[in-house]
C-alpha cells in the first residue's frame, strides 16, 4: 500500500473583518474533496472530488453575541430525490438563524448542539460554527482582520491505519502569524488513536504554545464523546484545541475513503460499521431519516 494515496482533504477558511464598536463580520467556508470514488451507493454514483462546499456568514457584536447567521451550500451530497423521500441537504439552511442572541461564551458550544447539533442541523456548517469563538479571540488579537485556513489531510497509511495532518495557519494582512499541525494516525477498524505528536511554528518574541500534551491523545477512540475527551487532552491554547474539533468530523470521511480504496466491504456487517457512526449526525443521516431507511434496506446500519 502507498503511504502517500491521499483519501480525503477537509479545507475550513475564517475571513473576519471589522464592523465598528468591536463587533466583527465572519465569513466562514468548509470545502471536502473526495480523493477515492465510492461508486454506487444510493442509487447513484459517487466519484471522487468536491462533495461539500458550504458556508456560514455571521456577525458578531463587541458584546461577544452572534446579530447575524446566514449558511448557504454549493455543493452538497444529497439533493432531493424520490430515493431521499424528497428531502436534501439544504432543507436546513433556515435553521442556522437560531444560532442568533447565543453569546460566544462557555455556553456556546452546548447552545450549538441545542440549536442546529445533530438531527437538527448539517454536521459539516454546525463545525464551522463550532470554530467561530477561536476565531473572533484570535481576530480581536489583531485588530479584527484575520484569515485563518485549517487543512485535514488523510492518507492512506501502513496496514490498517490512516495518516491525519491537521494544520492550522494564521495570516494579518501579509503576515504570517502562527503556523501548528498535529499528525496522528488512525487504527482502522477500532477507531483508535495510535501516536500523535503536534508542531508550533510562531513568529520571534510570540508566547509559547506548549505541543507536548498532543500525544495524550494517544489511545482515545473517536467515538461521539470524542470531541470533549480530546480537548481535555490537548488543554487550553488558541491553535490545538480548533485542529480537535476540525479532526474529529473528517475521520468518517475518511474512513469511508480508506475502505473503498482497499476494496470495500460490502456485507452487511461492513455496511454497519462504516454507517453507523452517522445515524442522528444530521437531518439527513436521522434515525427516522431517508439516509437510515436506505441503508438499511441494503444491509442494516445497526
């Protein structure tokens, strides 16, 4: 097996940008591409290259609470179709202006969930959300202007493991401010953290950022509890702790990739595993939903 064979990349980009009174507007985008095609599944094929391109547009007063939200999709896996009862993806764009009066306090990441987690929402425009605190502290830092690009590159790894970099890059301006990356692999089947070590490159005379607690995460499976075990792992600091939360959704992507690309398993039981992780992680995938009623006719998901 090639070490190199790319199996999916996970793209975040934040653009802020100052609006007076401290308050700040976010343009936040998530770009997937698929490296290794899953052909037919559901009725249709499913090649590789962009499968997600979406978005969440907010506005965030000085006093640290959301004015505006706004999510939109390019690309989307599911459009309505007879096969998804003639629900799609985009159903539940409306429902990220609830994400409006939350405060980007330590409460902010369960109002998330209560609003648009799960069922209730799309899990790939609920992560951007789920970034935006790290975003508006890093922008406050400079001034409100900040671009920051997160990357999620998994790669088919040796025997059954799957390779992550995860890499965080800040810019001001024309300046590169901080650059950090956390590389880890994947046991697969399992879903087990085998070694993780993480990198900080900052700019002279920058605050250190300790990277010695990322192999804590060593030995942590990533199940749905995973998010809160990993950030307790890495701790507090401005560049870890969003690289956890940009990780975790990737690895069903790629897991998925990875079992095409050795072949797939195509029984029942294999179908379970690889589908059952995403029962109730959108509106799509919900358990009463189209997606559930569909794998199951072609094996089970449970």
């Amino acid at each position: 097996m090639n070490e190199t064979t790319p199996l999916h990349t996970r793209t975040l980009r934040y653009d802020s940008r100052p609006l007076g009174g401290n308050a700040l507007g976010l343009l936040a985008e998530l770009r997937d591409v698929r490296h290794v095609g899953f052909g037919n599944r559901f009725g249709r094929e499913h090649p590789a290259g962009v499968v997600h391109h979406m978005g969440l547009e907010t506005e965030i007063g000085g006093d640290g609470v959301v004015r505006t939200a706004d999510a939109w999709m390019q690309a989307a896996p599911f459009d309505a179709s007879p096969e998804t009862r003639g629900e799609g993806c985009r159903d539940v764009l409306g429902s990220y202006r609830t994400l409006i009066a939350l405060a980007l306090d330590d409460s902010y990441a369960l109002g998330v969930l209560g609003c648009v987690g799960g069922p209730k929402g799309c899990f790939h425009v609920s992560s951007l959300a789920q970034g935006l605190p790290w975003v508006v502290r890093a922008a406050r830092e400079s001034a409100g202007e900040l671009r920051r690009a997160i990357t999620v590159a998994a790669h088919a790894g040796t025997g059954a493991g799957v390779e992550f970099t995860c890499s965080l890059a800040d810019r001001v301006g024309a300046v590169d401010t901080v650059r950090a990356e956390i590389v880890c692999t994947l046991r697969v089947p399992g879903m087990e953290i085998l070694a993780a070590e993480g990198r900080v490159g900052l700019p002279p005379g920058a605050a250190r950022v300790d990277a010695d607690r990322v192999h804590r995460l060593a030995g942590l499976v990533v199940t749905k509890e995973f998010t809160t075990a990993a950030l307790e792992a890495v701790g507090e600091g401005a560049v870890f702790p969003p690289l956890v939360v940009a990780f975790a959704p990737v690895t069903a992507q790629a897991v998925g990739a990875f079992a095409a690309f050795r072949g797939g398993d195509q029984t029942p039981s294999g179908r379970s595993r690889r589908f059952a992780s995403q029962v109730d992680s959108c509106h799509m995938w919900r358990s009463d939903g189209p997606l559930v009623a569909l794998a199951d006719a072609a094996g089970g998901t449970r």
